[in-house]
C-alpha cells in the first residue's frame, strides 16, 4: 500500500463519518441536557428518506437538509415531550420510536427507492487543497463536510468556554441547583433536545445527499445504534466523540479495501466488521482488566491514562426534574 492510498482511505474514512459526526455531537448536546434520545437509529433513517424526498421534489440539497433537520427535531420533541413533561421512560420512549421511524421509513419511502437525485456538490478549498497531504485530505470535498469540522469546534468550545455551555452542563448534572440559581431547566432541555434532534436529522440526511447518494431500505442501518455508542466512548465530550467517528470511518474504509484485495471471504465479513471492531473498542476501554494491564505503569501516568479513557455520564442523564 502507497502513500496515495493511505491518502484515499483516510479522506474516504473523513467523507464516511461525515453524517455520524452530525448525529454524535448532536446527541452528545441532548444527553449533556440530561435526556436520553434512543430514537436516533429510527431518526437517521426516516430523516436519509425524507431530505431525499425533499431534495428530489425541490431539486435542492439546502431543502432536503432543512426537512431533515425538521424532521429529526419533531421525532426529539415526541422524546422530550413523553420524557420531560410525562416524565415517562426515556428508553422506552426512544426505542419505540426508533423502531416506529425505521418502520415509516421503508414503507413512506417506497416510491423513491434507487431513484437518482441530488447530491452536496463538491468543493475543493482554493489554496488550502495544494497543502501537501493536509489539502487532498481535509480540503478536497464538500460543504456539509467542512461544516462537520466547524460543528466539532463550535460545540466543543461553547461547552467548555461559554457561559450558556457552563448552564448546559449544570442541567444534566445538577438541574436543581442549576435551576436554584436562575436557569429554566424544562425549557433548556426542551431545546437543546430539539437541537440535538435536528443534528441527527441532518446526520441522516448527509447520508442520501451525500455519503450514500440516494435511498433504498434500511440505508442507514445500524449507524443509529453506533452513533449512540460513540457517545459514551467519546466521554459525552464533541472531540472525543468526533474522533470516535472517524475511527468507524477508518475501520469502514479498512474494510471495503480488505474486501476488494481478498475475493475468498464472503463480503457480508467485511460488511459487519466495522461495527465489531467498533464494539471491541468499546470493550477495551472498559473493565478492570484494563486497570490490571496497566498496572506496570507509574500511578499518576495509569490515573491519568484512566482518566482519559474511562468518563463518567452526566449525573441527571435520565432523570426526570421537578420545576416548581
């Protein structure tokens, strides 16, 4: 394998974790509120069909993003609706309509299966695409990419520089000492869920537009789940999270590489194997074994090394709150 390979294989791993950047940073802003959204696989899904459907009637990928985007905050609007105000399950609530979004997906979605329709034109950044491997690699593709990269700064900084992050965090954390110095709870995490929402829905739709052009039934099958998973791998943090994502890109890319060079292996291997491979990270970051392998390593390096790796949740995620 060249260098101009490894190139490719890295931009196709930036262009795959493209949609799952939206819908992991967008559920890490719900869950920093303190609310659990397991809609997120059925949200992708129904949201890939519908900014299809929206870009194909208007024959513009700007409205297709936007019904998207609509789309996936109304689904975040039923959760925090049946979280918040009913202050029911939260899983239930998101599994039941992961399945329910999954459902409406094939069956709304028929009419447009394998049509061919619009898709996010590319961009290559003037100047900035001659840096050698930075340009071929960050600076040759499209717009919903680069806002990708934006998206992890503006959300990473708000979060950790800002005021109004500060409150976020409080919300998930501590909601009633948050709302015992001044802050709405209910109606922030309303919003940041319906924020969170709307990303996923932009996520499912960088999908047909873009990673994936087009629809066909279950086209975003199983990312929901990995987007969730991610998550928790990421420590809640919009960084980590968005390096988690290019990981599956790379495991993705690895993969259909893999699966080209050796014919002998049934290509369903090939397929499913990001998302072991994914699990097995997972895996590996957990667990006291992982404490005992490092045992050899000074204290304050294995406490740190720990840290780093192991995050604690949000202490409220989950939680209903009482706002007198």
């Amino acid at each position: 394998m060249d260098f101009s390979q490894i190139i490719v294989i890295l931009a196709t791993a930036i262009a795959t974790a493209t949609p799952l950047v939206f819908a992991s940073v967008g559920e890490t802003i719900t869950e920093r509120a303190g609310v659990i959204n397991l809609s997120t696989e059925g949200t992708i899904m129904l949201a890939a069909m519908v900014g299809f459907a929206a870009a194909l009637a208007t024959g513009s990928v700007i409205a297709g993003l936007a019904a998207a985007a609509v789309l996936g905050a109304l689904v975040a609007l039923i959760v925090a609706f049946g979280a918040i105000t009913l202050k029911q399950s939260q899983i239930a609530i998101g599994f039941v309509l992961a399945l329910l979004c999954t459902d409406l997906s094939s069956f709304l979605g028929n009419p447009i299966v394998l049509i061919p329709g619009p898709t996010v034109p590319s961009l290559k950044v003037p100047l900035l695409q001659n840096i050698p491997l930075l340009g071929p690699l960050l600076f040759q593709s499209d717009l919903l990419v680069y806002a990708s990269y934006v998206l992890i700064v503006l959300v990473w900084v708000f979060l950790y520089h800002t005021r109004p992050g500060l409150v976020l965090r409080s919300i998930g954390e501590q909601p009633a000492a948050a709302f015992a110095r001044g802050s709405h709870v209910v109606r922030q995490r309303y919003f940041y869920t319906l924020l969170g929402g709307a990303l996923v829905g932009v996520g499912g739709a960088a999908f047909s537009l873009d990673f994936k052009a087009g629809w066909t039934y279950h086209l975003t099958a199983g990312y929901g789940w990995i987007a969730l998973a991610i998550v928790i791998f990421g420590g809640w943090n919009p960084l980590r999270a968005a390096l988690g994502c290019y990981l599956f890109g790379i495991l993705q890319s690895l993969a259909n590489v893999a699966q080209s060079n050796i014919q002998s292996v049934p290509t369903q291997v090939f397929s499913v194997a990001p998302f072991v491979l994914m699990i097995l990270v997972l895996v590996l970051t957990s667990g006291d074994w992982l404490e005992r392998a490092l045992a050899f390593i000074p204290p304050t390096a294995r406490r740190s090394i720990l840290r780093t790796i192991r995050t604690r949740a949000p202490a409220a995620l989950g939680k209903a709150f009482e706002q007198d």
